[in-house]
C-alpha cells in the first residue's frame, strides 16, 4: 500500500488549492472526492468583488500555482424584478438568512477572469502529480495513539498518509469515527447549521439581456441568483440542510425557482434544451464559535480541517482561497514543507484556520 505525505478529503476549491501547491513541492498527495468529477464548482457562481482581498488572493493564484489570469474591473448593475426589471439595491426587510453570501453578486464593481476559475483548477490538477479518487467516500478513519493512521474510502480501501485534512464541513466527518467529534461538539455545529446550494442550470439560446446578476425574489421561495453565460444561465438557491434529505422538497423548490425565472423573462423556459439540477449539501455557512474550544482535533497529531466556512469571509470563493493560505502558511510555520519560499499574498494570519 502505497504511503502518501498527505491525504486530502474534499475536491472543492480549498482541497485542490491544497493539491497543487503541494504536488509542486514533490509531496506525495492524494485527492479524494464523493463526486465523479472535481473542479467544478456547482456550488457557487464565480464572483469576485473588487477588493484588496481578492485581488490578493488572485495574486495568490499566480503566483503560487502558476495560473494566468486576464482580469480587469468592471462595473456591473445587478438587476432585480418587480413587475419590470430594476437596480438591485438592497434587500430591505426582506432579506433572507443567507443574505450575507449573495450580497457578494450585489457588488457593482467586479473583476472577471478569464479563464473561469473552475477551468484553471481542473487544468491544476491535470497538470500536477496529484492521485485522484472519485466516487470515493471515506467511511471511517482509523486513529492510533492521538495519530490518524488511514482513511478507509467506500468501506473497503485503505489509504496511508503522513498528513491528512479534510475540507468538508464538520458535520459530514461525524460518521467517520464513532469517538472523533464528540457530543458537545455536534451539538454545537448544530446550533448554526449550514445551508444546501440547489444548482440549476439552463442551456439555452443566448438572450438580448445583461450579462450581470440577477437576484430575484422566488413567487413563494426566497432570494435566489443567477447570471447568463454563454450556453445559457445558471440559477442558485438556498435551502435548509434538511433538503438534501427531501427529494420532494427539493424537487418542488427547483419548481418554484423556474417559476419566478419564468415571470422575470416569460421565453426562457420554452427555449431551454437542455437542463442539470444538483443538490449540494452543507455548502454554505459560517462555523461560529472558536475552535481552539472544545475541539475534537486537538488531541490528532496529524490531522486538520479547512474550511472557507472557518473565515470571516461571505464571499465563498475567495474565502475558500483564503481557508487553503492560511494552512498552507501554518504549514510552513511548523516545518512540514520545509525550504519552501514565504506564500505571497496573505491578508491576515492564521486565527481563521481549523487546524492543530
């Protein structure tokens, strides 16, 4: 059996950032992933506010992983509909729980990259010596002595490593090991529960409208956002966790969505040929509470968590981006990749990072 220097859990945008820049350094890296294909981010419509953060994480980017990047600054007017098509600003009284996450698409001065960055992080790991594992589930992880020894994935392989860290939310690492989070521990996750992206999209001819956001208010749903792309549209909306679970549920909040697309452009839906709906769980959120307290991996030696939820961030792109510095920095800080140059690009310390 092959001894990796690290597993990675999670082919989201912090487990392939955390992939590449290793594989560059000759680590040994395994990336393991639920899903049939990683790098394509489902879960969120690139966005990315003109700021200092993003700009320093695009550097990042660069001049980290080497990924070029044409972008400049420009100014967008998102648009919302009541009864004819208007300036988004603001959702008043109205706003939903997850308010702080779109009002990142509510930006009027934005940077858009070319090429997207869900092509540039396929082509990262394409790129680089990374052993990838789709449709591979871990089931338990195996602790010896305050030290995780392997990953058991899909109840039958077993992976080694030196190192290991999972990108998931917390939550969904609660079956992996009987002991490992503890109670109090879920109960604390609990009290502040992520939210489930429902992603839909739409092939369609192209449309005479603007290629800017759009944040509609749902007939008898919540805000949800989209944007017209080249082969289409692309929809978000955001529901209780407890979704993913009701198919049924889940099936008639896409029915409401398509809905209010309708009433907001009435020739959309009769033209679509094509059409994908993905339930992405426990993809949205904030972790709210220190995790130096009563955390469960204090005592694992070996093992981290890296989440963009564990930032101060809304933005989910760019916090995810962030989450993958700061531990890469702490990993430089504590001597397992060593002779490594200093990573550019860091906003802020490590305080944000779920880690040991």
């Amino acid at each position: 059996m092959k001894q990796y220097d690290f597993v990675i859990v999670g082919a989201g945008i912090e487990g392939i950032v955390l992939s590449a820049y290793l594989s560059r350094l000759n680590k040994a890296v395994c990336l393991v992933d639920p899903t049939p294909k990683i790098g394509n981010l489902k879960n969120t419509l690139e966005v990315f506010k003109h700021d200092e953060k993003t700009v320093s994480t695009l550097r990042f980017l660069e001049t980290e992983l080497g990924l070029d990047f044409s972008y400049e600054k420009t100014f967008i007017e998102p648009l919302t509909f009541d009864k004819s098509f208007q300036p988004f600003v603001g959702f008043g009284e109205d706003a939903p729980p997850y308010h702080d996450w779109l009002n990142a698409y509510g930006a009027t001065e934005q940077l858009f990259l070319q090429p997207s960055l869900s092509e540039s992080l396929q082509k990262l790991i394409t790129k680089h010596n990374v052993s990838v594992l789709t449709n591979s589930t871990v089931t338990r992880l195996e602790i010896t002595e305050n030290r995780v020894t392997e990953i058991v994935v899909n109840g039958k392989t077993n992976i080694s490593a030196a190192h290991f860290v999972s990108t998931l939310h917390p939550l969904k690492m609660k079956r992996w090991n009987k002991d490992f989070l503890g109670t109090k521990f879920i109960q604390k996750m609990n009290r502040t529960p992520p939210w489930t992206t429902l992603s839909l999209e739409l092939n369609h001819p192209k449309l005479n409208t603007s290629t800017g956001w759009y944040l509609l208010k749902g007939i008898k749903t919540d805000w949800f956002v989209g944007r017209f792309t080249e082969s289409g549209s692309h929809w978000l909306a955001f529901s209780s966790t407890e979704t993913e679970a009701d198919a049924e549920a889940a099936g008639q909040l896409f029915k409401e969505v398509k809905k209010s697309i309708t009433k907001a452009f009435p020739d959309l839906i009769s033209k679509v040929t094509f059409e994908k709906l993905s339930v992405l769980s426990q993809s949205h959120g904030h972790i709210q509470f220190k995790m130096n307290q009563e955390n469960p991996f204090q005592s694992i030696q070996n093992f981290w968590v890296c989440t963009g939820m564990a930032t101060e961030l809304w933005n989910p792109v760019v916090a995810s981006i962030s989450a993958a510095q700061e531990l890469l920095m702490d990993f430089q800080l504590h001597g397992y990749i060593e002779n490594t140059p200093k990573i550019n690009g860091l906003a802020s310390g490590p305080e944000n990072l779920v880690s040991l």
